[in-house]
C-alpha cells in the first residue's frame, strides 16, 4: 500500500499545472494639464495714523512756505493731515 499512496502522490504533483503569468498592460491615458496656481494675495498692511506732532510740523511747514498769507492755519492742518493719511 506504500506504494498505492507514493504513486498517488507523484501523479497529483505531476498534473499540477504551472500558471502561465500574461505580461502586464499600461494602460494609456490621456495626461492632464497642471493645476494653475491661483495667484498670491497681497497682504495689505494698514499704514499708521500720523501723530499730532507730524500734522503740527506739516501744517508748520506749509504755513511757512506761503508766509502766513493766502491760506488759514486750519487749512494747513487739513492739508497736512491729507497727505500724511495718503487721502
């Protein structure tokens, strides 16, 4: 009986077949356009308010450039204050 099973054996392992592996295919697709960027953002940075001394030596300034005729002092000041906001 030794012999019954060896052979039995033998046989299984002889009809065992081998699975042939078919090469691989790409598949081939179309390639995309890269993603555009959107664009960058300006950062807007608030500019600081003029301090009352800057508005005052502006306002001098102008006030003496015309010699004191012609404008008021409030004028000056208003004009200076335009300026320095950037108005």
């Amino acid at each position: 009986m030794a012999t019954k099973k060896s052979a039995a054996k033998k046989t299984k392992t002889a009809v065992k077949k081998t699975a042939v592996k078919k090469p691989a295919v790409k598949k081939v697709t179309a390639k995309k356009a890269p993603a555009k960027k959107a664009p960058a953002k300006k950062v807007v940075v608030p500019k600081p308010e003029p301090t009352y001394e800057q508005i005052a030596d502006l306002a001098r300034k102008y006030f003496e450039e015309h010699g004191g005729h012609g404008a008021t002092a409030d004028e000056d000041w208003l004009r200076a204050e335009r300026e320095l906001k950037g108005i």
